[in-house]
C-alpha cells in the first residue's frame, strides 16, 4: 500500500457505524426513561407530604381560630380573610398540590381537615386527614 490509499484506509476506520449510532441512541433513550420515572414519582411523593403538611397547618389555624372565637370557623375561608387572617397565601393555601380545595369536616366535638388526594375522589385510600395523620405521628 501506498502512502495515499493508507490515508484513505483510515479515514474510512474513523466514523461510527449506523449500528454503534442506533445503540447509543437506544442507551440514551433507555437512561431518559428511567430518570423521567424517577423523577415523577419523587415529585409525587413531594405534593403528598406537601399536603400532609398543610392540613396539619390549617389543622393548627383553625385551632388557634377556635382559641380567639370559642368555636371553629364554619368553613376555611374564614382563615384567610378578615384584617388580620390566621394563615397567609389567600384562598391559593386552602388548595392541595392537585388543585382541589382541602375540606373541613366536623368529627364530634373537634374537626378534621382533609385533601382528596391524588385521584381528587373523597373517601379513598389516598385521602390525606389530620386526624389520621396525627395518629400516625405519635
């Protein structure tokens, strides 16, 4: 061989293949797809204990309310108006991470608040109360 068809040998070696292409890409894909999974059940996760926690807030709000006015506060919105509001954020902190408005429900003597949860359906296994969640601190 001369020096010109050595040239031309390994220009010819230096590419990638279409299949070495269609693997990687495959690889790429693959890696996309796990991290895409893991990262929407993280944020899952996230608005579940983001609502765990504000119903223990409006739990405590509606506490204090009942401490200032002798009785719970008919509905939540109670919480958020008036010239001095017992929880901040408006209306927009009495909404769950889902975008459905959190319930207060009067259980004997005290009151629960609860979030629908994820499905937005009450009375499934998903539904976030505090008394339920009090419980579980302990």
């Amino acid at each position: 061989m001369n020096k010109e068809e050595n040239i031309a040998v390994s220009a010819m070696r230096t590419g990638f293949t279409l299949i070495e292409i269609i693997v990687a890409v495959a690889i790429i894909g693959i890696l996309g797809t796990v991290a895409t999974i893991s990262i929407t059940r993280s944020l899952d996760k996230a608005k579940v204990t983001a609502a765990t926690e504000a119903v223990n807030n409006i739990h405590a709000a509606c506490e204090t309310y009942k401490m200032s006015n002798k009785k719970y506060p008919s509905d939540l919105n109670a919480l958020v108006t008036g010239d001095d509001p017992y929880m901040k954020g408006g209306e927009g902190a009495l909404e769950d991470p889902w975008g459905n408005n959190y319930k207060l429900v009067k259980k004997g003597k005290g009151i629960a608040i609860t979030s629908a949860g994820p499905d937005g359906e009450e009375g499934t296994e998903d539904d976030i109360d505090s008394s339920k969640v009090a419980k579980t601190k302990d």
